[in-house]
C-alpha cells in the first residue's frame, strides 16, 4: 500500500494534508478488512462501509483507481532523542498518556506514519525490550522523560513507523 501526500481539499482545514491511499479498494471487503484489523479508523471508512455494498465509488471514499484521500490526525514528537531516532531508524517506540487506536498519523517535518497501540505500560520494567528504538539510552532516562509528559496519567506504548516520507 503506497500513500502519497497533496495539499488539503476543501473538506479540511488548510493546515492538514491529505494522503491518497493507492491499493486495490475495489471491494468493500478490502475496506472492512483493513478497518477491523485496525489498519484504518475513521468516520469516513464506517460509513462507506455501512453504505455501499459495491464497489466504492469517489462519493464514498475510494475512485474506481482505487485512490482514497484519507485525513489524518497529527502526532508530535517534543523529545529531540525520540524525533531523531524515528528519522534515523524509520521507527520508534513511544509512551503516551492517551489509549488511541493504531492509525495513520501525520508527523510534521517526517511525513505519514503508522501509529500501532502496543501496550499499557505500568512500571519501567515493562519497557525494557524497546530501549533500543526508544532514542533513549537508558531506561530511567525514558522514565524520567514519561513521569514528565504523562504527569501521574495511565501510560501507553507506541509503535510509530514511517509510510511515507516527506518529498518521497
């Protein structure tokens, strides 16, 4: 599945980007497949779920060319260690004070990356085996980093990986 980057439609607000998704959308069954595996989320995917039982067409969500323009959500990454290391290794491992569902999501300055939900992560402990893609060089480093951000909150782990990068 390729995403390819253009400026925002009328629909969004002018600073989003959109994405055109090119796969073979020629079945609702792909888009429910991907949806219920938790590749794709949205409002705009249910419905064209719920409403068409043919093949998409452009006024559901995908054209016959099996392009679909999906708007994502943005992600930042304030930690230099962390923003580094997704562009250095193409991915990385992150905790969050939010539970989100895994989606695309637009990193400024990166480009359209996936959002994978791992884990809820209790103690540091739990954290161990994802130093390495953490862009931190130790744990305590990373917790100290988290108890900062996350301020007493429940604490999720991340998987962000690079789909497509800027001016790629």
């Amino acid at each position: 599945m390729e995403l390819s980057t253009s400026h925002a439609g009328a629909f969004s607000r002018a600073s989003t980007r959109t994405y055109t998704l090119e796969a073979s959308f020629s079945t609702p069954s792909f888009l429910e497949t991907s949806w219920r595996r938790g590749i794709v989320k949205g409002t705009q995917w249910s419905n064209a779920l719920r409403e068409h039982s043919s093949p998409l067409t452009t006024e559901g969500a995908a054209d016959p060319t099996g392009k679909m323009e999906v708007f994502m959500k943005k992600m930042e990454f304030k930690v230099r260690c962390v923003r580094e290391c997704l562009l250095r290794e193409g991915r990385v491992f992150t905790v969050r004070g939010y539970n989100m569902c895994s989606e695309y999501v637009e990193v400024d300055g990166v480009g359209a990356c996936f959002r994978k939900n791992v884990v809820e992560v209790r103690t540091k402990e739990d954290l161990l085996k994802f130093l390495r893609w953490s862009g931190f060089t130790t744990v305590d480093e990373w917790w100290k980093a988290i108890e900062f951000f996350c301020a007493g909150r429940r604490k999720w782990l991340y998987h962000v990986f690079i789909r497509n990068r800027l001016g790629e």
